[in-house]
C-alpha cells in the first residue's frame, strides 16, 4: 500500500510536468517584459509553464533515482512533440465561411508557431533537462544525503543558462538584433535564477510529501 501511495503521487506529478511542457511552444512564441532598477528585462512568456518542469524533476530525482527522472523528461518530450503535430494539423485545415478571416489570422499567429520557435523549443528542452538530471546527480554524489537546496539550485541554475541561451539564440536570432542577444539571454537567466531560488521552499515540500509514510489503517479509522 505504501508503494502504490507513492506512485500515485509520482503520477500526480508526471501529470503537471506534461500539462506544463505540453503548453510550452504557445507561452514561449510572446516576449514580455519587465523593467527593474531602470533595467529593462525582456523574457519568454513559457516562463510560466517551465517554472514547473525543473523542481518536479529534482524531486522525481531525488526519490525515485534518475532512471525514473529520464523517463519523465521523455514523456513530456514526446507529449510536447503530439501537440506541437496536432496543432499544426489544425492550423492547416481551412476556417469555415462563417468566421470572420481576421479571428483565423489571429489563431494562426498565436499556435502556427513558427518551425525554428517549435525547433528551439525542443532542443533547449532536451538539452537542458538531460543537464539538470546529470548535473543533479553530480552534485549529489558529492554532497551525498545532504544540502539537497544546493544541488537543485546549481543543476537548476547551470540548465536553465543552457536552455535560455539556446532558445533565444534559435528562436529569435536575427529576429532580435545579434548585439541583444546576450542581454536578452543574460536577463531572462536572471529571472530564471530568482524563480528557482524562490520555489526551492516548493522542491523540499515536494520531496517530503513523496517520502511522507502513509497514514496507518487504525489512524484512518478513528
């Protein structure tokens, strides 16, 4: 019984790990920004959903071993790769005569992505969630059972430079001037950084809440 409460919390997880990766390429194809301290912080808006995958990753790693991490980066790869297909087949099919052109050039923009936005999507994603898993457990072979927040935060931080560097650079290379390019990727890295020092309190909540011992029959009984 204890087994089966933990592998449905991992199911719980898995769950919101593909809902996030899944909805990924529509966040991402709108730059918002931010101003800070007269800094002004441009950012892909998939921020929001990738906010997500790295502290459910660590905490899949961290209980489960990284052959079951590997596996939850694959699925929501290829869950990504059946909603990018899926959407494009329906970008294609033609809008019916009752529908105003203009709604249909704007559900066009908004899910056509364009293929090198899909294309660095999923190498950024493969690539820094492959780091993470290695890196998380580099640091865990050194540092052991303990200072767990230190090697989140240094997988995270290492993958998410990778990820943004390589999607801004792929996405938006030539879009974005070449000479703003590394402030857009040195400011949306930033912004990464302050997310995952924030939702570290998150990640320890969710390895507790996987290792928690399930309540006893009697307890539930009373």
């Amino acid at each position: 019984m204890k087994d089966w409460e933990r592998e449905q919390k991992f199911w719980v997880l898995l769950t919101v790990f593909i809902a996030g990766v899944s909805i990924l390429n529509v966040l991402s194809t709108k730059l918002a920004q931010f101003h800070l301290f007269g800094i002004t912080v441009a950012f892909s808006s998939g921020i929001v959903a990738y906010a997500l995958t790295f502290p459910i990753t660590d905490a899949v790693a961290e209980v489960f071993g990284k052959a079951r991490a590997t596996t939850v980066v694959w699925l929501g790869f290829f869950a990504n790769a059946l909603v990018v297909f899926m959407t494009f087949v329906v970008v294609q099919l033609p809008i019916a005569d009752v529908v105003d052109p203009a709604y249909n050039d704007s559900f066009n923009a908004v899910l056509g992505a364009v293929p090198r936005i899909l294309l660095a999507s999923m190498v950024a994603y493969l690539t820094a969630q492959f780091h993470d898993l290695w890196a998380f457990h580099f640091w865990r072979n050194i540092t052991g059972e303990k200072m767990f927040w230190l090697r989140n935060n240094l997988s995270t931080m290492g993958s998410q430079l990778i990820d943004t560097t390589v999607f801004t650079v792929i996405a938006f290379g030539g879009i974005i001037p070449w000479a703003q390019i590394p402030g857009v990727v040195f400011g949306y890295w930033l912004l990464k950084v302050a997310v995952a020092i924030v939702d570290t309190p998150f990640v320890y909540l969710l390895v507790y809440w996987l290792k928690q011992e399930p309540a006893k029959a009697e307890d539930q009984s009373s």
